[in-house]
C-alpha cells in the first residue's frame, strides 16, 4: 500500500492501517485519499463497484447522492478541526445487522494547521448488544424492585469512634416500603434524622444491621417498631462491606388478628364462667358423653351420683322434645354445621328449665365425626321474658288496632259532621243573603245610613261565613283524598297562580321571580293548594309595599331540598311563629287583611301528607318567608 505524505504521517497512517481490520482511509484538504486499506478497498468495491486509487477523489467513487452528501458534510466539519463521529449500520435483517461507529479525526501538523482528515470504522455491535442487554436487565430489576409486596431498603453502615453502629443512611427504597412505614424522600438521609426516636425506643435494630454489615452473615426477625406503631418481619443481608439491604414484611395485621383471638377466647371463657353455662365432649361412634361441673349444676345432677345417666342424656331432656332435640344434633353431624337448638329439660325435682345447646364436631379425613363439643346455656328467664314480651307486644297490638278503629270512626263521623254543617248552612246562608239583596234593592233609601251599614255588616258576615265553610271543607278534604303521586312541575303552578292573582287584582303591581326546573314528587292536587295558598298570602301581605316582590325558589336545607315562598311584606313578629300554622290563628286584624286564617294550617296538612314539613321566618315590617319540603307521602 503506497501513502502520500510526511514520513511521520506515512509511519502514523501505515500503523493504524497495520492495526485494524476494520476499513481505514485517509483523505488531503482536497478530500483525495492518502492512504487506504485493503478493508476499505473491498467495501467501495462491494458499495460502488469502484476501484479506488491514491490520489482519487472520493466523491468521484460515491455513486449514491446520499451517501455522497452525508460524506461531505461530516469531512468538511472534521476539516474545520472537530472529531465527527457518524452512525450506520450493515446486514439485511435484524439478526444479521452490525452497528459502526465511523470516526472522522483531524490530521494536523506541528503548527497545529489541518492537512487532512483519517476515517475509521468501529464495529459496536457487541458493545450494543451488551448496553441492551444491560438495560433490559436493569428494567426487569427496576421492576421487581418497584412491584415487590416486600419493603425494600439498601443502607450505608455508620459506626462511632469506638467502632459501634451508630447510625445508617438510605441508599434506595422501593415504594412499598414508603407504603409500609409511611416514611417519604429518605433516600440520602440518616435514619436518625428520619426517625429520631429509634436509638431511644428500638436501639437493638442497630446492633442487628451493624452485625449484618460488617460480618455478612445475614439474619431475619419479628420487631415491634414501637416509633411506627407497627410489627415488622426483617429480613437483612450484605451486599458489599459496611452496607446492609433489609427487607421487610408487615405483621401488624396477623398480630392484631393473634391478640384478639387471645382476647376472644379469654371473654369467651369469662362469658362461659359467669353466665354457669355447661359444656359437654360427645363421642359419636360410642356415645360417650364427658359433663363439666356445670352441666351436672344445671341439669340438677350430681357427678358423684348420677354418673350413668349421662351415657342417656336424652333421658333429662323433656319428652315432647327429645325427637326434636336428636334430629337437629343428627342433621349438624350429617351436614357438617353447627348446632344450635333449644330445648326443654327436666329437673329431677320436677322443675322444668330451658337450654340452648350449642355445639361443633370435628372429623376425620374421611368425613366421619369424631367428636362434638360447644356449651349448654340456661336460658329459662329470657324465655319467660320474651314470653311476657310477646304478650306485651300482642297487648299493644289490640290496643293500638282499637285505637286506629276508634279514631278513624271519630274522624269519619267529624268528617261527616262538617260536610252535613256544611250543607245545612248553604240554605240559610243563601237566604241570607237573598233577603239582604232584597232589602238593598226596596228599601236602601229607606233604611237610612245606619241602616245600609248595618245591611253591609250582614252582607260581610254572610260572605265571610261562606269562606270559612269552604276553607273547613277544603281543610277536611286535604286529609282524606285519595293521592296521586307523580313528578309535578312546581314552577309552572306558581307561574299559574300569579297569573290568576294578576288577574283578580290587577291595580296591585308586584314585582315576581319564579325559579324555573323546580320539579318534585307529589300529588298535583295538593301541591298546588299548597302554592296557591303561599303565594296568594304573600300577594296579600305585599300589598302596601311598593313596589311589592314576591319570588318562589329552592335551595338545601339541612341536607334536604327546600322550596320557599318571599315576600316583603308586613312580616310578622317572631314570637307567634307557632300560631301561623294553626287553624283561625291569625296575626293580623280581618279589617286589615282579610281571609279565613286557615290557609296556612291547610298548607301544613298537605305537606305532612306529602311527607314533609313547613316553616316561616320573619321579622315586623320585613317581609316574610314560608318554606316547605316533600317527603314520602302517607
């Protein structure tokens, strides 16, 4: 191979090119080869079909415009002084693909001014192979180490002066050990600094992870950390000198499970002692039966003298019972369930006492029991007290049936009562009023002023009187009409009603603001009786105001949809609040607001049969508000 150049870039270029088999070439300022190799002379060949020669262009070889320009950019840049490293690659497929590094170095001469450029090619395959290989294993690590159930902790030792562990700081966590302890950005921390408590409250937890990281012997054991109130399986090992990696499992649950069932069996023993209860261990293939102290008591037994009567213990069980008695202890032997029945027993004084017998039987493994125990409890008084509380109840029963009867017979006959007032008093009422028409009509200039206010009077009485019973009637009706409960659209019957009252009384401008989608479960009928009466009370309180507002809306109340009927009004004083809902209480003189004063206890009623309730607030002089809700109707 013949180069051009300096002997010392002759020797430099013939060494490199003795020290590779990798293609190696080198270009002049003018990008014409120097020197090449034998492996870069093949590979034009293979790309380009060329022959290359000293003295050749490159560019003049390269046949492909790509590879020509990505050529000459990275020459001109390595030219200009700068090392270039390019990327490609070789193989047809993936299995057979070598990944090169191509390095483009700046010659130079001893006054440091570029006289050419060396390329080189680098395969890194293996070394890319290994990086991959490197990385698929450190994610498989990363992983296992952030989805293990286990706390994971890798932890630097720290000893004192004297050689003791002292302290350690946290090297890395996995999240379930941030989950375990609750403890959060440890990494790079004392654990004194994390749990000052520890050296205090659990000082040998440091002498274990010392011991592991100096002698690499590794170790496990259950802890009660008192500083996080939690019971902890450690497992701790030595990955490199005066470092340690625990791993912890948590207890806390298990153990807490542990205590209570100690703490069960105790109360359980305790219940057994104090209540006398009687236990018994049953042999089902023998029939042999052993009695506790107890149960001897409670069958009024004795263990010195009545030993054989145990073996037939069906013997103290009362007659009509013991078939029920033996079928259930045979049904939880054959269905494998716990028994639990109550019977009657017989006293050998005669005396017969309930018990509840409960039991469990074990078995072997082919299903046959072999032994039935469980607990024999006098439950003679709590007989006699449900006995005497069904009775009780049973009492209250008829005494209530009766009383509905009774009521509902009086209400009835009150119903009838006002309807058949009612009725009697259309005739008169008309007459009334017929007659006092006629006496307006003959005899008004007759009478003189006296007499026609006196003729106004009556005409007032009888027409009052004539509200009052269609007010009563429409009281009585609210609480015995049938319901028909629906979604009703509250808005459009305040929408109606203030149309009507525009209507009635249109020298009367009021300012109104009715919430649209107020929709709720009801009966039309009384929702809109409910409505007319609020509305038309808060037309008649505006009256003197101008201008007068009224407005109909909802909002939450204690967790529970409220509508409300405003109006700024003459308002009332608090103090007689409970007076408003209550038939003919009214807080206001007729002469200066007339009505019947029983709109608002009809309210009342009908929002007690829509299952719900009312309320006002109000102040003298500052208006009024009248809230309701809706419930489950009755």
């Amino acid at each position: 191979m013949t180069f051009v150049g300096t002997t010392g870039e002759l020797e430099a270029l013939q060494a490199l090119i003795d020290a590779n088999d990798q293609p190696v070439f080198a270009l002049d300022c003018s990008l014409r080869y120097t020197a090449f190799n034998r492996a870069h002379a093949a590979l034009m060949r293979l790309l380009y079909g060329a022959e290359i020669a000293l003295g050749g262009r490159l560019a003049d070889y390269q046949t492909v415009d790509g590879d020509r320009r990505s050529a000459l950019a990275n020459l001109t840049r390595a030219l200009a002084g700068k090392q270039v490293v390019a990327r490609a690659f070789a193989g047809e497929t993936e299995r057979e693909r070598h990944d090169i590094d191509i390095v483009h170095t700046p010659l130079t001469d001893a006054a440091g001014t570029v006289t050419g450029v060396v390329v080189r090619a680098y395969d890194i395959t293996m070394h890319r192979r290994a990086e991959a290989d490197l990385r698929a294993s450190e994610e498989r690590y990363g992983l296992l180490f952030e989805n293990m159930l286990e706390g994971f902790a890798y932890c630097r030792m720290l000893y004192d002066d004297e050689g003791r562990a002292d302290d350690f700081v946290y090297l890395a966590v996995n999240p379930a050990f941030t989950r375990l302890t609750g403890l959060q950005a440890v990494v790079g921390k004392r654990v004194t600094e994390v749990i000052p408590a520890i050296k205090a409250e659990t000082p040998e937890l440091l002498d274990l992870y010392g011991n592991v990281a100096r002698s690499g012997v590794p170790t496990e054991f259950d802890l009660d950390f008192t500083p996080l109130a939690i019971w902890l399986h450690i497992s701790v090992f030595r990955p490199e000198p005066d470092h340690f990696v625990a791993m912890f499992a948590d207890l806390t649950k298990s153990r807490q499970a542990e205590r209570e069932l100690r703490e069960a069996h105790e109360r359980l023993d305790l219940a057994q002692r104090a209540a006398g209860a009687g236990i018994w261990d049953l042999d089902p293939a023998t029939r042999d039966f052993v009695w506790s102290p107890q149960l001897f008591a409670l069958f009024g037994l004795s263990a010195e003298t009545d030993e054989a009567t145990i073996s037939s213990w069906e013997k103290v069980v009362h007659p009509d019972d013991r078939e029920s008695a033996n079928a259930a202890h045979a049904a939880a032997l054959a269905d494998h369930t716990m028994l639990d029945t109550e019977y009657r027993i017989v006293k050998p004084d005669g005396e017969v006492r309930w018990v509840n017998a409960l039991g469990h039987a074990t078995y072997d493994e082919q299903g046959r029991p072999i032994r039935m125990t469980g607990l024999c409890v006098d439950i003679t008084e709590r007989k006699r007290a449900a006995d005497e509380i069904k009775r009780l109840n049973d009492d209250l029963e008829r005494r209530v049936r009766e009383r509905t009867r009774d009521l509902t017979a009086a209400n009835a006959e009150l119903e009838e009562f006002v309807h058949s007032i009612a009725h009697d008093l259309r005739s008169p009422l008309r007459a009334l009023s017929g007659f006092s028409e006629l006496v307006q009509a003959d005899y008004y200039d007759v009478i003189g002023d006296t007499g026609r206010d006196y003729l106004r009077r009556i005409r007032a009485a009888a027409h009052h009187l004539g509200e009052l019973m269609d007010a009563l009637l429409s009281l009585s009706n609210v609480s015995h009409c049938d319901l028909n409960i629906c979604d009703v659209d509250l808005s459009a019957l305040g929408r109606d009603a203030v149309g009507r009252l525009r209507e009635a009384d249109p020298g009367h401008p009021v300012m109104t603001d009715i919430e649209d989608g107020m929709v709720a479960r009801g009966d039309p009928a009384l929702c809109e009786i409910v409505v007319q009466n609020l509305l038309g009370n808060a037309w008649k309180f505006s009256a003197g105001e101008s201008p007068a507002r009224i407005s109909f809306g909802a909002q939450c109340v204690d967790g529970r949809r409220a509508f409300c009927v405003r109006d700024n009004g003459v308002g009332f004083d608090p103090a007689y609040t409970d007076k408003l809902f209550k038939p003919f209480e009214r807080l206001h003189t007729a002469e200066e607001f007339p009505g019947t004063g029983i709109g608002l206890a009809t309210v009342r009623r009908a929002v007690a049969r829509l299952g719900g309730s009312c309320w006002a607030e109000g102040a003298p002089g500052g208006g009024a508000q009248v809230w309701f809700t809706l419930g489950d109707p009755w």
